[in-house]
C-alpha cells in the first residue's frame, strides 16, 4: 500500500492510497487527548479558566488538527525531518501523522516548560515519547548548537507574531496598535529579532520544502528568503488553525531561479 505524498491526489478507489491522518492514528490521537493533563494546561493557555476552555474547544481542536495533518501530509514526502516551533496541543495532529504513518522525524521546541513537561508525561503515557519529544529551548539556539540539524519541513504558527513575546509587532500585524502610539525602538527591536530568527530557520531548510505557517507571518519567510536566494510560493489552500482560527497555508521553498 502506497502512502499519500507530494503531488499524489486520492483516486477514491479504496486502497489506492492512504488517507492520512489514518485510522490507527486518529484512535491514537484521541487517546492523547483524552490522557492530556487540561488542569496542568489550564493556565498554560488561559489566564482565567483554562479548564473551562478545554471542555468547550478539546473536540474542535482535535478536528481542526486532523485537517491539518490531512492537508500536511499530501505537501511532505515520507521518511524526512521536521521542525516545529513553538508547537503545543493544536499540533498534535500532525506530529502524530508524521511520525506514526509518515516514518518521520520530528524536532519539536516550545519555550514554556511546564507545557513541554506535561506534553511529554502524556506523550510516554501512550509510547509515543522515543518519536516525539517537547524541547524547552529557543528554536535558534537549538539550531545554533546542532548545525548539522536540517529538515525538509518547517512549521512557524502563530510564532512570529505571538503578541507576549512580540507585542508591539503583533500589534501592528491586526491592527490594535495606532501608529501615533507606536512605540518605535521598540518595534524596531522586535523586527531585527524576527527578521533574525526567520533567517535562521530558512537556512537549516533542506531544499526544495515546505513551510507551514499563518498568512500573517508569511512575510518574515518572503524577506528572509530573498537573502537567501530563495523562491517561495504560496498553495492556494488554507485550514484554519486549531486555536484562534487564522487562516494556515503551505510555501514552497526552492533555490531562485540563477542562485549559485
């Protein structure tokens, strides 16, 4: 039985391809969210009751990753890298289809400890801890202490414009900060950080690949990129991501046309 990558379109006769997430991993999926510590993650999400938000989000979160893990899996080819930045509970769905029906690897970092640790204990819970492990470490040291770490895919959610770590680029992004009271260094500062990090993250891309990211944060890629002589193209689908719902899509990533 062949799996479902790049450039491969379902046939709708049964066994032509798999459809991912498949099933073993969607019960797989399932069983992880129903062993997700959400008294521990409570706070980690909302400052005020996070329990509550997990009763009423857990189901739409977990359908809203398949369908990223559905869309993901078809731009991917089988038995490569990736590395996901600032990932949580909504990116569960596809590092499961990754690992599990893919045959990939996954290199997984978050900056909030007691997330990664939770995430962590659940992951061993259902013998999933050797395939997929949260990394308390800032994506650009991790890269800047293993160089020889590459992958063929990168996903950047909701990252480079989170508004805790970036607040006043975050603010110009939707609209909430007037530019009267913008607060100029500050964002300045901000945007090297960023315009830094992206650069970093693009460089440690293996090519051709693919980049999994909000279309707000598209931007950071396409100037990044252009120091890097890099082609980026956008695929005209979009999912919503699991969380807040902004619209997620897919770039392909190529050396530019006349690079050296």
């Amino acid at each position: 039985m062949q799996r479902k990558c790049r450039g491969h379109q379902d046939t709708g006769e049964k066994g032509d391809y798999v459809v991912h997430p498949t099933a073993h991993s969607q019960a797989l999926l399932t069983r992880l969210f129903d062993e997700i510590d959400y008294q521990t993650l409570g706070p980690v999400y909302c400052d005020e009751g996070g329990e509550a938000f997990w009763d009423a989000h857990r189901e739409s979160v977990l359908e809203s990753g398949k369908r990223w893990a559905a869309a993901c899996s078809q731009r991917i080819s089988p038995d490569g890298a990736s590395l996901y930045v600032g990932a949580g509970v909504a990116e569960l769905g596809v590092l499961v289809t990754e690992v599990c029906d893919l045959g990939r690897r996954v290199h997984v970092t978050n900056l909030d400890q007691v997330e990664c640790g939770s995430l962590n204990a659940t992951l061993a819970g259902v013998g999933l801890s050797d395939r997929i492990s949260f990394q308390c470490i800032d994506a650009a040291e991790l890269l800047t202490s293993d160089p020889a770490l590459t992958y063929d895919h990168l996903s950047v959610v909701s990252v480079l414009n989170d508004p805790v770590l970036y607040p006043n680029v975050s603010g110009v992004a939707y609209g909430r900060v007037a530019p009267v009271l913008l607060d100029v260094p500050a964002f300045e500062n901000e945007r090297d950080k960023l315009r830094g990090l992206a650069s970093i993250l693009l460089a440690g891309l293996s090519l051709p690949g693919t980049i999994t990211t909000t279309v707000e944060e598209v931007s950071w890629f396409l100037a990044a990129g252009a120091d890097h002589d890099l082609a980026i193209a956008a695929d005209d689908e979009m999912v919503p991501t699991a969380l807040v719902g902004d619209p997620l899509g897919f770039l392909r990533v190529t050396r530019a046309e006349g690079a050296t």
